[in-house]
C-alpha cells in the first residue's frame, strides 16, 4: 500500500508551458524526496526537502514541502522536452526506508 | 561504470522455477537495498542490508523471497517457486552511510531486472 498519493497521474503539456505536481500523505515524514525516473532507468534523485515551509530551487524545478510534512510539490517553469518522464515523491522512514508514491508521467510536446 | 549494476536486465521465467537477480552496488557503500517496482506504481521496498547482515527485511513478501549480501558488497535476491504475481522490475540502490537519508546523502539507484513469470 502506497502511503503518499500523487496527482495528476498523467500529464501533457506544450514545450514552454508550467506544470505542477502533488504529493500527499496522511502521515508525516522526517523528509520527503523526488525523484525522475525515464524508461529502462531506475530513479534518480532530483531533491530532499527536511523542514516544513521549505523551498528549493533547481533550475526550472521548485519544489515545496508543507508546514506540516505531509505534502509536497513539485513546479516546472518553461517546460522542455528534456523534462519528459516519471517523477516520483518518496518519504522517508526510519531514516533510511523511501515509500514511494505512484508517480506522476509527464510529457511535454516538442 | 560506477553506477549500481545489475544483471539480468531480463528475465523470463516459467511458474514455480526458482530465479537469482544479482546487484553490483557503487564500491565502497556500506548500505544496499531492494525495492520492487510494478507496473504503473512508484518502486516499493522489500530489504536493507548494512554491510553483510539484512538490517530490515520487514518489506519482503513472503517466505519465497531471500536475499544475501556474504561480503558486503554484492548482493542476491533469490526467489523460489516464482508466480505470475512476482512479475516486475526488481531495483537495486546503495548509499554510502549507514545513518539518516539527509540532504547530503542519496539512494542510488541500479537500472534493474525485468522479471516475467510466465
């Protein structure tokens, strides 16, 4: 059983359009990760968020983790063809243990 | 490469055969761990190794599975009496520590193992 929900499940854009992902639980985390996964390739991780309010900034990526701890999300700005794939949230457990959401597939069209 | 290795990259197998998928972790991380991922979910885990022993196994399904780690560096999961319902790709990660996921440590994950049960 998945304890982080993520939302949409699919989503297409147009190249140069924003999107945003959701991650919630009912549980609180420790921290919480995302990560992007392409076919054929196992995830790999894209940040750690650890306090509540938090923001962080990768290029284009925003990712922002809750005041309580129980949810995330994850904006793109400008999106890019290169930006196409699954991207994952995962909590972290026991300091060690991810419990991952389902996913969020993202397509962004040339 | 430097990266988590795994073999095979597929496998395709009959119902009730017994299978072995091997993970190469990154030299030198002390920390490996098994995470099962089926189709159209996120990647669920099954077992954490700290060096040879298996520090929480609580993830694995049934008695069917096993997986070892002699020498703290590669590791086995085995599966007997394999069913239709083990179909999925099998994920290999590894960490350098022993301690917290923090903002300084990461999973690193191998490419894994397709396994099909026919």
């Amino acid at each position: 059983t998945q304890l982080l929900e993520q939302s949409p499940q699919f989503l297409s854009i147009q190249e140069g359009e924003n999107l945003t992902v959701y991650c919630n639980s009912s549980s609180v985390f420790s921290s919480l990760q995302w990560y992007r996964q392409e076919p054929g390739e196992g995830p790999v991780l894209l940040v750690t968020v650890v306090t509540g309010g938090e923001v962080k900034k990768l290029k284009r990526l925003t990712f922002q983790f809750g005041d309580a701890r129980k949810d995330s999300s994850l904006h793109i700005t400008a999106a890019q063809p290169g930006d196409t794939g699954l991207y994952l949230c995962a909590g972290v457990e026991d300091d060690y243990k991810l419990s991952f959401g389902a996913g969020t597939t993202v397509t962004v069209r040339a | 490469g430097a990266g988590v290795s795994q073999t095979p990259s597929n496998k395709v197998t009959e119902k009730g055969k017994y299978v072995e998928l091997r993970c190469d972790p990154i030299s030198g991380h002390t920390a490996l761990y098994w995470y099962r991922q089926s189709l159209g979910q996120g990647p669920e885990f099954l077992i954490y190794f700290q060096g040879t022993g298996a520090a929480d196994d609580s993830g694995l399904p049934n008695d069917r599975f096993f997986a070892v780690r002699p020498e703290g560096s590669v590791s086995t999961l085995k599966i007997q009496r394999t069913e239709r319902g083990d179909s999925a790709v099998y994920l290999c990660a590894s960490s350098s520590t022993s301690g917290a996921l923090t903002s300084t440590d990461t999973q690193y994950f191998g490419p894994g193992t397709r396994l099909t049960v026919l």
